[in-house]
C-alpha cells in the first residue's frame, strides 16, 4: 500500500470508528480525582456543589429573545436557538423563562497554579505563574481534547468550586502570581465570570490571558479585549473539513477572530496541534503559513505541537517529530520568525531564537525557562526588537 492509500484508509478508519464511539462521564459527584488546585482559602475548601445551591445561574450577556420563551444566544457563531427549560451546544448556558442564563458563573471546577509556557505563551513574561481557571462545559467536541473529562461535562455532574470573581482575584493575589488565565476549556462559554475576573484582576494590577479555539462571535470579543493582555488560538486546522468532522466547528469564525486581534492590536500567539493523517498535509500548513504572514503578520509566533492518542483518537499514532520538523521548515520558508515546536521536551525549537542574528535568547525545556537573554524586550546580542510582552 502507498502511502496516499495508506493516509486515505487510516483517515477513514478514524472517522468511522469515532462515529460509534460512546464514552460514559467517570467524573461524576463524589469522584475528586482529576479535579486540581483545592487551595487552602475557605471559599475553594467547601467544594461545594453550586449548582444545587444557585439553580438559577447568572443572566447571560450577548443574546436575543424571540416568541414564545425562545432566545437565540449570540455569544458564539453556533448562535443557538434554545428553547425554554433547554441549553446550547455548549451545555452551560440555559433558558429559564424567557432569559438565558450561564449556569457556570462562579463555578470554577478546575482552579490551580501553572507555568505560562504551558499555555503556550512563549512571548508572554517568559517563566512566569498564573493562576489557571475553568469551568466544565465547551462550544467545540474536538475527538481528540486532552480535558475531556470537564469540558464535555454538564453543570452538575463535577464537584465546583464555589468561588466569585472577586474570591479568584484575592486568590491570585495571595498566591503571588502575575497572571490570572481562562484555559482548559473553552473560555468564551464561561464569558461573564470570566469578564468579571478579568476587569477586577486589571484594576489590581493582575495581568490576564485566554486559552481559546477562538470560536466566538466578534462583537463579545471586542468587549472583551480591553481587560486581556495576551491570546493563545488554537488554530486546529486550515481546512473546513476537520473542523467540521473533528471539532464540530466551522473555520471561518476562527479566521475572523483572528483577524480582529490583530485589527484591534491585541497580542496574541497561535497554536497547530498537527494530528497524523488529519491535517498533516505539507501543503495545508503551507497554505495556512502563508495566510497567517500575509492576513497577521511575520511576527505571529506559531506552535506546532505534537498530538498523542486520547479520548476519541486513540487509534491514530503520535505525531512524528520530522513531521512537526518539517512543518517549522514550511513556517520559516513563509516568512513567519517565532516557530516553535511543543509538546516535544528538549527539542531546540522549545527555545526563541533571534531573528536577526540567530542567537538563542531564551533557553527553554518544554515548561521551564533556563535562561534568558532579552533585555528590555531587545537582543542582548545584536539589539533586535523581539515581538511580546516582556
């Protein structure tokens, strides 16, 4: 067999057996396991289950009300049409009455502290520590999402923090971080808390930053923005296709959020988990490079990481590192500076490199920054502006 057959029955095989697979939430009451960051603050020890106590969630921002006790959410370019008593695709914004309602505001289920390399956000104050938050729910169903467990999950079904966003803000603080960031899952599901944070962390001097798929309408996003300092993207692929029978997405939405960072001059990094077989295809990432030097710029630092079998996809192998090596050929042939490699501890390309004169200025192992030589955001070697936050 060649190996287009080879990379057509493979692919084929994938999206058939992920068709039939079916997956019981394991995550339910009573099961702590999988959920972090249980901090020593009264609020976050209670571990209540919020959701008993506040049934009736926090009015939601960005919809519209139609006939008979039907609203159209319009927060994500899904723009579901939910009827009373019902929820959206993403599980967690409801109908009660005539008003939707997000049924995750101060919920948080997953709340710890991590490195900002693990976001990636290489350009971001380099070696850092955030304070990372979720909520279960998301506006995607990527077959191969590492954090399953949460973000395919309902209100209800995982224990829950009950924190406000007053309560993550002191906790950030106490904690000694210089960030608060939305990740895990999908942030724009859980918008108005994560508005809330973001606003209150700004006016304390916290800095803050969303981990996205950046699936979300535009007109949140611009009200968003002022209160963010830095955006990681996931673009998961450059054709509809994946989008449509991996992520249940479309590309397009994705594109124009990026575009509207850029037009709005927020920093943002991009991330391209490349999957084999799905969106491996040298002349897509070719495609996609080229779109991204031309519509966002040289300086768009972009991660190509490296995808492991999980969830829906574990009959797929991991990633080749030539296949990742190639694609940073592909992206530094576009045009694009700041290429890196994730997923992949120890390669060279975890590391940022100059430019200009190619000296390595900050030295990374997967998370960890060993050292850096930037000094004020400039190449200590030979003086060169490097694109970020510093």
């Amino acid at each position: 067999m060649d190996n287009s057959s080879r990379r057509e029955f493979l692919k084929k095989a994938v999206l058939g057996s992920t068709a039939m697979f079916s997956v019981g939430f394991l995550l339910l009451k009573g099961n702590e396991d999988f959920i972090s960051g249980l901090f020593s603050s009264p609020s976050a020890t209670s571990f209540l289950n919020s959701y008993k106590n506040n049934p009736s969630g926090k009015e939601a921002m960005f919809y519209q009300k139609l006939a008979n006790n039907v609203v159209s959410c319009q927060l994500c370019p899904h723009r579901c049409t939910i009827a009373e008593s019902e929820s959206g695709f993403c599980r967690v914004r409801k109908n009660n009455s005539g008003k939707l309602y997000s049924m995750v505001y101060g919920r948080p289920c997953t709340v710890d502290i991590g490195p900002i390399e693990k976001a990636p956000l290489y350009h971001f104050i380099p070696g850092h520590r955030r304070l990372c938050l979720a909520t279960v729910g998301c506006n995607l169903r990527c077959k191969y999402c590492h954090n399953w467990q949460i973000s395919q999950s309902s209100p209800g079904q995982l224990r829950e923090h009950d924190m406000s966003a007053e309560d993550i803000v002191n906790e950030a603080i106490r904690r000694g971080v210089k960030s608060v960031s939305f990740t895990y899952t999908e942030p724009t599901i859980f918008y108005e808390y994560m508005y809330d944070i973001s606003r209150i962390a700004k006016r304390r001097g916290l800095k803050t930053s969303i981990v996205s798929n950046g699936f979300i309408n535009s007109e949140p996003l611009r009200k968003l923005i002022p209160y963010l300092d830095a955006v990681k993207i996931d673009l998961k692929a450059f054709n509809e296709n994946f989008y449509r029978d991996i992520s249940s997405a479309r590309l397009k939405p994705v594109l124009e959020t990026l575009k509207v960072l850029k037009e709005e001059n927020k920093f943002f990094e991009m991330v391209n988990l490349i999957v084999p077989t799905l969106n491996d295809d040298s002349d897509e990432i070719r495609n996609m490079c080229e779109w991204i030097n031309k519509s966002l710029g040289s300086n768009t630092p972009i991660h190509f990481s490296r995808f492991s079998p999980t969830y829906k996809l574990t009959n797929l192998p991991s990633t080749p590192v030539s296949t990742l090596e190639e694609a940073v050929k592909i992206a530094f042939a576009a045009g694009l500076k700041y290429v890196y490699i994730g997923n992949v501890p120890g390669h060279k390309h975890n590391s940022t490199y100059c430019p200009e004169c190619r000296e390595r200025l900050i030295h990374r192992t997967h998370f960890s920054v060993l050292s850096n030589n930037l000094q004020n955001g400039n190449c200590q070697f030979c003086g060169y502006r490097i694109h970020g936050i510093w």
